[in-house]
C-alpha cells in the first residue's frame, strides 16, 4: 500500500506540472498496456517454473524540460497485473524410496503479481510531420510477489505471499505518431523495453521460504507495450 500511495502522488504532482506547462512545453499524458512475461526459477532440480506472460495497464506523463528542447522528463506507474504458475510435477530426484518419497509440488494456483513506477528521461525526434522516435532512460521500482496455495505430497497444503522490490535501469525505444485533433493531438503508438541487468538465482528455496533473490530472479528482461494518450 505505501508504493501505491507514493506512486499516486508522483503521478499526482506530474499530471498538475504538465497542466501548468501545457501552453508551452508540450506535455503528455498516456495510457499503456504492456506485456511481460517472468523469468523461469527452479523448484527443484532440473525443475524450471516460468509464470506464463501478463499484460497490466499503466499511466506515464510526460514535459519538456524547457521550451524547445528534445528532451523529457517522464513519471510513469504500471499497475498490477499477474500470471499462474505451471508446476505439477515432482521435484526431487530419484531414486524414491520411503525415505525418499516421490514429491509431487502443484503450484498451479500461486499467482505472480508484478508492478511498477519508474521515474526517468526521454529523447523525443521527430521522424517525419507526425511521426516521433523515442529513447527512454528510466529507473523502476519493480514488485515482484508470488501469492496462492499450494500443495505438496510430503508436506501437505501450504501459502506463500513473499514480495520483492527491484530497483534497475531500463531502456525504452518508442515510435508514435501524432493525430491533431482540436487544440491538442491525440497520440498512438508502440514501444519495446530492456532491463539494464538482471539477478540470477543462488539457491533452490522450498515455496514457503522463497527469498529476495530469487523472486528478483523472476523479474522480466524486456516489456512490450501499446499505448494512446494526449499532448498539449
């Protein structure tokens, strides 16, 4: 709750800056919905559960620096969104004896929450009357929180609701292109996003203990949105 809280009020505080500069410094404010997909962790050995990909919606406002410039300052928030495990199946090696019973782990019903706000930097060209080319620089603060039920032969019916905060680098390139409508353009477009550096996962924790590490081991190495908005 208190990353919601801070996200609406950075989203707050740009959407009223770009009120104020939208005479002159060509504000924008857009609505994205953008795809992902986690990385896969191991659940056992040689056991990899990758959560299948989800698309959430998200708010971004944009303004120029300064009049005339090239480059934006950019808020931006991608709300949560989520995807289900695909493990059923055993996770522990053979040879099953009765001191080592055949573990089947059913994970099918623990969701994978992901979300975000960022804060960053764009370089907007224009590539042709009504055409604009983007690189984006920007930090996010990504949630990454497997929650739901599961079961396991050797240990009953368990729950986990663990959550992770990544901070990292991100890399957006974007193409859009600009509608006049009225006193302002209508703005349609697509953009693709790589993440400056992921973590790799140490250790295979059981489900009930999974650790920072590994759920940011989780987290996505790209992103893939459309989206439409206004510019003043």
């Amino acid at each position: 709750m208190k990353s919601i809280s801070i996200l609406a009020a950075i989203l707050a505080t740009g959407a009223l800056s770009a009120q104020d500069s939208a005479n002159n410094l060509n504000a924008r404010v857009i609505l994205f919905g953008e795809s992902i997909q986690t990385r896969g962790i191991l659940l056992g050995q040689g056991v990899e559960d990758k959560a299948d990909r989800q698309t959430g919606p998200g708010l971004r406002v944009m303004g120029r620096f300064a009049e005339g410039s090239r480059w934006n300052w950019e808020l931006a928030g991608r709300f949560q969104s989520s995807a289900r495990m695909v493990t059923n199946r055993v996770i522990n090696a053979p040879p099953y004896t009765a001191g080592n019973p055949a573990n089947v782990l059913d994970a099918t019903k623990v969701k994978v929450d992901y979300s975000y706000w960022s804060v960053g930097a764009g370089y907007v060209l224009p590539v042709g009357e009504n055409v604009d080319f983007g690189v984006h620089l920007e930090g996010r603060a990504e949630t990454i929180n497997p929650k739901g039920s599961y079961t396991q032969t050797t240990g009953g019916t368990g729950y986990i609701d663990a959550m992770a905060v990544y901070f990292r680098p991100w890399v957006r390139l974007s193409l859009d292109v600009k509608l006049r409508t009225g006193s302002f353009y209508t703005v349609v477009g697509a953009d693709a996003g790589f993440a400056g550096f992921k973590t790799n996962q140490r250790v295979i924790p059981p489900m009930q203990a999974m650790d920072d590490q590994t759920m940011r081991a989780m987290a996505p190495t790209w992103s893939g949105s459309i989206y439409a908005g206004v510019q003043f």
